[in-house]
C-alpha cells in the first residue's frame, strides 16, 4: 500500500470511529419526555409526595400515583397534583438540529415559588440550561401562563390572573409558533 492510499485509509478509519462515538453518544442522551422528567432537576419540580427528593425512586412513585398522560408520540407528559403534591405539564420542541427545548409547567406554587411556573429548558451533555429568554419572546413567567400543547407546537399565552380559575389564566393574549428552533407569536 502507498503512503497516499495509507493516509486516505487511515483518514476513513478515524471518520468512521468519530462517526460511531458521536451516533454512541447520542443514542445514550434521553429520547422520550419520560427520558427528560426523569433527569429534570428538582429545582423545577418538587416532589413533596415522594419523600421531597427529586431521586429516580422518587419520580417513578411520583408517576405511579399521579400521572395523568403520557403521549410519547408526540413529546407530552402531565401528571396531577394534590394538595401538597404540585402537578406538571411538559412538552418537547424539537429544534433544527435535532436536540430538544423543553417547556415545562409547573401547576401550582408548591415550595418553588422563587421558579417561573413555566420554563424552557435546553439538556446538553449532562446539563440543564434556562433558554425561556432566548426562545421566547417577551417572556414574561410573572405575568403570563404558557399552556403547553399536547398535539402541535403552538404555545397559547394568557393573562396571569388571581381571580380566575383553571390554574389562574385570565384573558388569553397570544399564541406562540414554534419555528427554526424558537417561538414567534402570532
């Protein structure tokens, strides 16, 4: 073999094992909504009816008890509450290169009142990030509720309101579009 063809194979071989790490890689990450509740840290939701630990136990008798939907299909998952226990909506979006933002819904204040009720969150590499200011426009978690959908990826916002019931949503203000990895309100 000549030292162009040796170069080239061993150019190929390195593409191809860099190739597999990464496809081995991503194969590991979560997939599902199950996949990201289960590693959703407890400072977005507290778990008061598991023993108050966001641990793996804590989260699989947390959906035991109180799950109310699981729609894998399309990126959905809510779970009731009770009187201590706050209850949960999650959504997945997908993004263009194929990772995920996730909206979540925290129903109810619970002992997470220094948390937005809704927050978008971005999973990478074993880390959550807060990207609610980067993917949506005027947020705005102290004034507005963010209904996540189950079908679709269009986000209704409505009025923040005390008097209101259904988990405090006044008047409805504006949609948001999910579009090129970011919400645009129409």
């Amino acid at each position: 073999m000549n030292s162009k063809n040796y170069l080239y194979t061993s150019f190929l071989l390195i593409a191809l094992v860099l190739t597999a790490s990464a496809v081995s890689a991503q194969s590991k990450g979560p997939k599902t909504v199950r996949d990201y509740f289960m590693l959703l840290p407890g400072q977005y939701f507290s778990l008061d009816c598991c023993g108050g630990k966001s641990t793996k136990e804590g989260k699989e008798k947390y959906l035991k008890e109180y799950l109310a939907v699981e729609d894998t299909a399309n990126g959905y998952m809510k779970g009731y509450g009770d009187g201590a226990q706050d209850a949960f909506e999650m959504a997945l979006f997908k993004k263009p290169d194929g990772s995920y933002v996730i909206g979540f819904y925290n129903i109810g204040e619970g002992d997470l009142e220094d948390v937005p009720n809704t927050v978008f969150l971005q999973y990478r590499a074993g880390r959550w990030t807060d990207v609610s200011k980067t993917v949506v426009p005027s947020y705005a978690p102290k004034k507005n509720i963010y209904q996540l959908p189950r079908n679709g990826t269009t986000v209704e916002v409505f009025q923040k309101d005390e008097a209101a019931s259904d988990f405090n949503k006044g008047k409805k203000l504006y949609d948001l579009s999910w579009a090129k990895g970011k919400f645009k309100k129409v």
